[in-house]
C-alpha cells in the first residue's frame, strides 16, 4: 500500500511525493508513530541511521540494489565483495536531489545553498574564482514581462516596515479610477480594495475574458530567446563605445589556431527565472563587466580602463529598450506575437552591487535573493503538475475555467501539430473498391490486420508522440511545439538558473568538491581551480568502489523510517535558518534572501 503520511512537516506535499514502500507490520505499527517506535527499539537502529545518512533529510530518497566491487586500482584485483540484501533494508539509499521546495525541502536547500555559493563567488571571488572579481562593476538587473491585461495587484509607494517578508505596510487601493465603469464584457475594471500580502486575489485578472492568456504563454516560451538577444544587444553596445573611446580590439587564438579579434569588453551573467503570481515569467540577473586577455581568453580579468557601472547600466538599459521581434506565424495569429520586455520605466530596474557591504545592494543580499527564487517554480501561481500528457490534461485545462486553467489550455491549443498530415485511418477512400488498397496483412508491431499500406495504428501513435516532443535545433516546422512539452509550466521550458561560462564555478565542481571533503573530512583539504577537477588525495594508498547497481524504488521503507528521517530534517533546517536569522540581528545586517529593493 502508499502511505499518504505529510513526511515534511508544514510543508505542502507535490504530486508524487510520498510513495514509501510500506510493507505488512504488526498492529502497533500501522501508524506512523507505532513504525517509528517499532524502528528506534530493534538492536540494528543506530546502524541503520548510519546507513541512511547520506539521504537522511530527502523526503523521497531513491533505493539501489546490487554489488558493490573493492577493487586495487593498480592491479585490478578485487578485494571485497558486498551486496546489498546483507545491508539494512536491502537498500542504498541516495538524495532524490530535486530542486523545487514543495517536492524535497533538504535537497531544495542544498541546491539552494550551492547556487548562493557559486552566485555569490561571481561577485566576490573564492571557490576556484579570483578575488579580483570584487573590483569588477556588476550590476542587480530585473526583467519583467509586459502587461496582458489589469490584475489585482499590491502596491506599496513607500514601505516603513523593517523586512519585506514580514511588510506590513499599508498599500494603495488596487485600481482606482474616478471613471469607474465597465469592461467589454460587463465586469467592473476597478477595484479599490487594498490587498494584504498573501491574498489569494494577487495575479488574478480583473476580468478573465479581456486577459490575452495566448500572447502570455507564447511570451513565456519565447522569454529564453529575448533574454539571449538582450544580452548580445547590451554587448554589442560595450563594444561600439570602446571603438569611440579608442580602446583597441584584443586578438585572440581559436581552438583551430586561427587569430581574430574580439571586443575589449564583455559581458558575464547569471540570471534566475521567477514566475510571478499572474504566471508570467520575469528575470533577476547578476551582470557582471569583464576584460579579455588575449593571451589567456579564459581568464577573469578587469575591465578597461573607464568601464564602470554608469556604463554597464547604460548598456542593459539600452538593449531591454530596444530589443523586440514578433514570433514565426500561426494558425490563430499569422502576424504572430510581439516580444519585449515590459515598460522601460516599470519593466526593467538596475541596481549597482557592492562587495564591501556598504551600498544598499550587497553581494549577499543579491546571491540569497537569487538562491531562493531558483527552489521555486509555479507555487506562486497555485498550480503543481508533473508534465501533462494528453490523459491529464483535462484535469488542468479549461478554456472557461480560472486563470491558471485558461493558461494550461491556451499552452495545449497553440502548440497543437499545425503541419501534420492527416492519418492514414482519416483520409477520404476513393469510390472505387480496390483502389488503394493491398491485401490483408498483420501489423509486426501492434499486431493490427489492416488493409491500408501502412498500419494506422501505429501511424496515428507516432503522431500522437509528436504532440509533446520538444523542438529540435535547427527549429522544428512548428515552433510553438514545446508549449505542449512545458504545459505544467506555463509555457516555460527554460532553466531556472543560468549563468555565464565564465561568470563562476559550476554545480558539478560544486558537487564534486563537497563529496571529496566528506570522503576526508579529517584531512586537510582546499578548493580547485574554477576549471579544474577536485583535488585528490594523493600519495595514499587507494582502492577504487565499483558498483553494479539498479533502481529499487522511490520512497523510504515505512512510514515510520519518513517519520524519523524528515522530522529531524526539518528540526534542522529550522534550527540552522533560526541560528542565521539571530546571527544577521546581531550583526545588524539584513539576512540573505531579502528582496534588493529601495524603501
């Protein structure tokens, strides 16, 4: 059976969450306290919480089965043998390593403290980065989408209160106007109530049937791509200023061999998607001013001489006010969408980063700010799917339902297959009896008996398969495709943190690094090069673990083994963000994650 036990406590479970392996148990055991008690009381239990270690706070750890092989790397004799029906559960278990919050909050936050550590390294050096990054400009950038039509919004014109997350402040009647009147389609299109954060009614629509939900989602899938123009824009603008203020271009050596020359100047991003309440996406980026070196194109160096943030601020702001294309045609709009960024005064705001605390913008305030917005996903909305297929997409999509429902349909219409021909089983027969047709034959595949030339069947599965598949590069016929294939997103398919080559280290490295110190966390240790592999130990005798593992299933033993594992989690999570918000107070600083935004 699948215990339906809420594993993380104050937390709200995703779909699939929960899927323990719960087996038969004596009386007292069939609740979660009984399985827990059951567990802490047989004589292996401290042996198990060892065993359990490395995936004790995952809400949904992943069991393995098989061998594990010690084998002598320089002989390549094997020393030691060990299965795992001689371990505790039979199992090995490991951290699902999912990033969203909702579905794994331990693994959210290691993703969540990993990606401050490699945003903030961009910013003020350490993890293999040069310190000297400090001294480059860098710049807080946020992107928004443009208006498709009024939502219920909550403005502040001037806050009073000490922290954003806890605003109380008193805000401005939503949409006030003296000429109140009403929409096209007879519903009121003002609203004079003052909205208190967290109300349900944020990111609504005034009036669902004057919302342009298509032009929305089609922005959504389309946000990547205006995202990669603006940052070519912002460099192209760099590098005409430095040909009008005569600083030379640099020339560097290719791969093949070959010497071109590339602009002094360039730009090293890392930027994170956010979906706002209304459900449509905008971006927070960190964008940082680097120099290049011709004898070392890799390496971080300054800036030229007279590049600072006025002008990296200029250069942002100019390429998200001139940027903008119109999407390839379709079936309902053969003019396409326009996209663009939102309001040049409203729609994108730039900040300057300091690293030395003093400025209203720090490095670790932009570094938490960003590592908290890239374990979220669609919760701001109120809607968590897995991907949708066509046998759920009926769950979730409604042409007359709410605004998220409204959303999920127009992804499933307008990514609809426009150039596919029409199955063999649909087309007209022609009048004369045998035209067109061969002898009766079995299908190898589905085992159909068909007198078409090809089996229908299988003709009419392949095309329904290309419903959901992504487009391909070079574009596919049909660009609007992946609306289908992200549908439980909204529309958006792209990462949710993203960063330049050389803007930091990577996750990976970031990984990697962590695994080496808890393989010798009694020796000394140091980090790698921002390009290069974890250190070893070396000069030690070795051996080298090979396993021939398979999946088991998802999901701890009981419910008692959830209960145990997920509740000291929690305690810890809370223990550690209480020991960091005490810290900042005492400090009086501000702690990270907090929103970057002037008072």
């Amino acid at each position: 059976m699948a215990s339906t036990l809420d594993l993380t406590p104050q937390t709200t479970s995703a779909r699939g969450v929960g899927s323990n392996a719960d087996t038969i148990a004596p009386v007292y055991a069939y609740t979660a306290a009984g399985s827990a008690f059951e567990r802490a009381t047989r004589p292996d239990y401290f042996g198990w919480l060892e065993h359990v270690r490395a995936a004790a706070g995952c809400t949904r750890p992943i069991r393995l089965a098989g061998s594990l092989y010690t084998v002598d790397p320089a002989t390549g004799r094997m020393l030691d043998q060990r299965h795992t029906d001689a371990m505790p559960d039979a199992a090995i278990y490991t951290a699902c390593g999912n990033r969203r919050a909702t579905v794994c909050p331990s693994c959210a936050q290691t993703y969540q403290r990993d990606a401050f550590q490699l945003l903030r390294a961009g910013l003020v050096g350490g993890k293999g980065v040069p310190d000297t990054v400090a001294q480059h400009p860098a710049v807080f950038a946020t992107f928004t989408a443009p208006s498709f039509g009024t939502v219920h919004a909550r403005v502040v014109k001037r806050h009073t209160c000490g922290n954003r997350r806890r605003c109380d402040c008193r805000a401005e009647p939503c949409h006030a106007r003296r000429d109140a009147g009403l929409c096209p389609h007879g519903r009121p299109a003002v609203c004079w109530a003052r909205h208190e954060t967290g109300d349900a009614v944020l990111g609504r629509p005034l009036c669902l049937d004057c919302y342009d939900h298509d032009h929305q989602v089609v922005w959504n899938i389309f946000s990547g791509e205006l995202w990669h123009r603006t940052k070519q824009a912002a460099e192209r603008w760099l590098a005409k200023l430095a040909r009008r203020r005569g600083v030379p271009r640099v020339e560097v050596v290719t791969a093949c061999g070959k010497t071109r020359k590339v602009p002094p100047v360039r730009l090293s991003p890392g930027k994170v998607a956010e979906l706002q309440a209304r459900g449509a996406v905008h971006f927070h980026a960190i964008a940082r001013l680097d120099g290049v070196d011709g004898l070392d194109p890799d390496a971080v160096v300054p800036p030229p001489a007279g590049f600072g943030v006025t002008e990296l601020v200029d250069a942002l702001r100019h390429a998200a006010t001139q940027i903008a294309f119109n999407t390839p045609a379709h079936p309902d709009r053969p003019e396409g969408w326009p996209i663009a960024w939102g309001d040049p005064d409203k729609g994108v705001d730039l900040r300057p980063i300091t690293t030395d605390g003093s400025g209203e913008v720090t490095d670790g305030m932009v570094a938490g700010y960003l590592a908290k917005y890239a374990t979220k996903s669609t919760e701001a909305t109120g809607h968590t799917s897995t991907r949708l297929t066509a046998d759920t997409i009926g769950d979730y999509a409604d042409p007359d339902g709410d605004h998220t429902a409204r959303l999920i349909d127009a992804c499933w219409r307008i990514g609809r297959p426009t150039g596919n021909p029409v199955p063999l089983s649909e087309r007209p027969r022609d009048p004369r009896p045998a035209a067109g047709f061969v002898d009766r034959w079995q299908c190898p595949d589905c085992g159909t008996h068909t007198r078409y030339a090809a089996c229908p069947v299988c003709i009419a599965a392949r095309q329904a398969a290309l419903d959901t598949q992504p487009a391909r590069r070079p574009q596919a016929t049909n660009p609007y495709a992946r609306l289908r294939r992200w549908a439980h997103m909204l529309g958006y398919g792209g990462h949710f943190l993203t960063k330049g080559r050389r803007y930091s280290v990577t996750f990976q490295l970031l990984r990697d690094t962590r695994i080496a110190f808890r393989r010798h966390e009694d020796q000394d240790h140091e980090h790698p090069a921002a390009g290069g592999e974890p250190l070893d130990q070396r000069g030690e005798d070795t051996t080298l673990i090979v396993g021939t593992l398979t999946f088991a299933g998802v999901g701890w033993h009981t419910t008692g083994d959830a209960l145990l594992a997920n509740t000291a989690a929690a305690l810890a999570r809370e223990r550690r963000t209480t020991g960091r918000e005490e810290l900042a107070h005492e400090l009086s600083t501000t702690p990270a994650g907090t929103p970057p935004v002037a008072a």
